[in-house]
C-alpha cells in the first residue's frame, strides 16, 4: 500500500457554528497545498480572492490549484475517484459534512471506500461558543456527535467573556473525551493541525507569502495579524529501534492534546526488513510497513503535532520505548499489537476501524 495517501478530513458542525469561515480559511492559507473539498453548495465558498479556470458538472477547479465538488453522500466515493486521480495532485480533501450525512456515516463511508489512494485524516467538529448551550438544546445529538470528534474548535472564541469561554471550553472536553479541543475565532486553526502544508518551489519554509499578505486575516485585525491557534510539534530522530509493544502502549495512552503523529519507526529485529511509517490523527491509527530504502540510515523518526502538550514529557516516554541493548531484545509475538493497524486486502479490511 502507498504511504502517500491523501487524507480525507471530515468538517463538522450546525448551521451557524463556522465550518465554511474555517474552510474558506483554510483555501486562503492553502498557499502550495493543493486542497480538494467537497460540499452541498458552492455558494458561501469564498472564491473572489481566486480566478475560476474552468468548471466541469459540479466540479470547479480554482486558480490556486484547489477543487471544489458539489455533492450528496450517494456520490461520495464517485468524487472521492475524481478528486484523487493523479492529475489532480491534491494534498489533501476536506468534505463538508453539512446536509450530507451525519458526521459518523461520513466517517464510516470514508472507512469503508475502496479508494486506496485515501486514508481517514480526522473528524473535525466546530461549535459556536456564543451559542453552544442553545445549540445544545435545539440540537441533543451535539451530545452525540462530540465524542467521535478527533479535533473540536470551539469558534468565535472573541464573542464571550473569558469565564464564559473557559466553562464552555470545559463542557465541551468533558463531552469530547479524548479529542483535541481548541479555541479560534473567525475559524483560524493553524492548517498544520489538519494536514502538511506543501512548501512550493522557491519559497523559503516560514517566510511570508502574498497570499499571507492579502488574504492572511479574517477579521480586522489587519494583515500583519495571525491569531492562529497555538500548536507544539515535537521531533524525535532515534538512533536504537523501538520494542514494539512499548511504543504500542505509548500510543494507546497517548496524551491529551496530542492530534497528529507521522513519520517511521526502526522495529529492529522484530521485522529487520522493513520500516513502518505510522500515520495517527485523534484516536485513529495506521501502520504502513515499506522495504527499507537500500544505504538508508536506519533511524525512526517521529513528528508529533498538538495543543497545550508537555513537549519534555513526550520525548521522554518515547525515549523509554528505545531497545536498551541485546536482553531487551522483542519477542516473536512482539509485533502484533503494531499489525493490527496494518491495513489489510480491500476485501478483508473492515470500515469501523477506531478505538
């Protein structure tokens, strides 16, 4: 299997939460990230800061190398196909969940598709902080849909008084559980929270770009302004291999506020011939394993993507799962909690796949 999926991210939330600010935030950060979307009506994407190229039935291609499909949950996996074709070259899909299913049927779909070239990049859940108690009682099934949540964004976060904000902000983790809950207003989530920002040709990673320039504020707070809400990434290069099911238990208790894990892992003798590079998001869990690349260095490399998580703490419980010389050598059963995350044959893989 490919380990350059393209993730499938699923935008949640009632009518008036902002899910299409945040999406329309997300097309203006795109910059060299080609990003598809599917949603029921083009009407409230905000496209006027992009020139249409061309338009095909209710596919539109943007200037900026983005996709827009107008679809219902019957066609789903019909534009999953055409948003994933090579010629496309998307980075990334985020589908609308918005009068086409609920979130956990968007998800099952996702799970279930065919499509090898995608894998499930999280379900993101926005709720407005000004009217989350009316939500609530207008909408009893927020109680439901919270708790499959990956990431919450608790929008609108500049319309509330500090003390409401922090009691809406602790309604929603208890109702969330395990999901990243974050704070934003006019819907500016960093993207790296969702997905890997493509840094185009001949510009320096980190620098601003004219899209950062004209289109970097929703608000008016200015151009120069970026209330992005605050993120950690936590590098790990590892030189000694990792005992399997240490970094298995790493990964079953992984910490609150921890969203995103990618890289590979070095098992060592455990399987000598392959790496395995993870792709984790929310409580979502994939192993790849791929032949080592010949006169490769084999170390395991980690990047580990979160809000409000103790960077220290991190590096020292995977430092813990490092093989401390020969007599912690891995059994011969060591490498099975890992394999149950590897995807299996299209026909035997199964669509409810989260813990």
């Amino acid at each position: 299997m490919s380990t350059q999926q393209i993730p499938v991210v699923v935008l949640a939330g009632f009518l008036g939460a902002g899910k299409t600010t945040l999406l329309n935030h997300l097309l203006r950060s795109a910059r060299g990230t080609r990003i598809g979307v599917m949603v029921n009506d083009f009407g409230d994407i905000d496209i006027d800061a992009m020139s249409v190229a061309g338009q095909v039935g209710s596919t539109v291609s943007l200037g900026n190398g983005c996709l827009c499909c107008a679809v219902d949950a019957s066609e789903l996996d019909e534009y999953l196909e055409v948003l994933t074709r090579p010629e496309s070259r998307l980075d990334v899909i985020v589908i609308e969940a918005s009068g086409l299913a609920e979130p956990q049927e968007l998800i099952r779909m996702v799970l279930a598709s065919d499509n090898a070239r995608i894998v499930y990049g999280g379900l993101v859940q926005v709720v407005d902080a000004a009217e989350f108690s009316a939500t609530r009682q207008r909408h009893p099934e927020t109680d439901r849909h919270l708790p499959i949540a990956d990431l919450v964004v608790v929008n609108k976060a500049d319309r509330v008084t500090g003390d409401e904000l922090r009691a809406v902000h602790r309604t929603v983790g208890e109702l969330a559980g395990k999901a990243v809950v974050v704070e934003a207003t006019h819907g500016r989530i960093d993207p790296e929270l969702l997905f890997d920002r493509v840094v185009p040709d001949g510009e320096i990673e980190g620098q601003m770009s004219i899209e950062d320039i004209l289109y970097g504020t929703d608000g008016d707070d200015g151009p120069h302004a970026h209330p992005h809400t605050a993120y950690e990434t936590v590098s790990l290069s590892a030189a000694r291999p990792l005992h399997p099911r240490r970094l298995m238990a790493f990964l079953d208790g992984r910490p609150e506020g921890l969203y995103r894990i990618k890289g590979f892992v070095d098992f060592g003798t455990a399987d000598p011939d392959n790496r395995y590079t993870v792709h984790a998001v929310g409580r979502f869990l994939r192993f790849y394993p791929e032949r080592w690349p010949e006169g490769e260095e084999r170390l395991t490399k980690l990047v580990l993507i979160g809000s409000g998580v103790d960077a220290a703490a991190l590096r020292k419980e995977l430092a813990a799962c490092e093989l401390d010389g020969p007599e912690d050598a891995p059994d011969e059963h060591s490498m099975w909690g890992v394999l149950r995350y590897v995807p299996r044959t299209e026909e035997e893989e199964e669509p409810e796949t989260r813990d």
